[in-house]
C-alpha cells in the first residue's frame, strides 16, 4: 500500500510525463497517484499529517526515486519563494509548452492499482 499520494493535472501533458516518471522510478510503490481533472497550477503531495505543493513537492517526491534523483532534494536549501516562482513560470505555460489532453489521463491496467 502507498505511503504517500501525489495529487495532479490529469489534462496535462507535462504532469502525466511526470507521473509516468515517478511510476517508473518508485519501484516500492511508495506513492499514489490521483488527478485533480485540470487547471490545478500545483502538483500536491500528501506523506502522512503533512501536505505540500509547487516545488517543495516535487523535490520531497525526487528524494524517494531511485537512481540519483534523491541528490535533487538539496535544492529544498534554496529559499522557497525562489523555488516556486521557478516552479509558477512554467506551471503557467506548461499547456503552451506541452500541450493538454481534452480529458483526465486513464492508467494503464498495469498501473491502475497505482491511482486512487
């Protein structure tokens, strides 16, 4: 059973890659997924009592991925205002940079356990 949920745009292209991403490189099964339907401008991820969002977020998920992605968590060093409106740039164009889909990205059933 997953121990933490990741929350996402399911109409974007840029989120569902990330999703795929993570899917590939959490061979534990560590996180679930579930989609927002749209227009959400964070992903959010959900470990325990805590909840985060935007950049915080993603690198607290690439310090759970295998490989040397955990080495990206010591951007979490960088102020967060700074992390974030990094992250709010391209949240802001990721459908003019990455295109959307007109609906919610359906799993594979391979990876339907993985979504709740």
């Amino acid at each position: 059973m997953a121990e933490s949920v990741i929350l996402f745009d399911g109409v974007c292209n840029l989120c569902n890659a990330w999703v795929l991403f993570v899917i590939k490189r959490d061979p534990s099964g560590h996180f679930a997924f579930a989609p927002l339907g749209g227009e959400a401008d964070s992903i959010i991820l959900i470990e325990k009592d805590a909840i985060y969002d935007q950049s915080t977020a993603a690198l607290r998920i690439a310090r759970r991925l295998s490989g040397a992605w955990p080495l990206a968590a010591a951007f979490l060093i960088v102020p967060k205002g700074l992390r974030d409106a990094v992250y709010r740039l391209i949240a802001r164009n990721r459908y003019r940079w990455f295109g959307r889909r007109d609906v919610c990205m359906v799993p594979t059933p391979e990876l339907k356990a993985r979504f709740l």
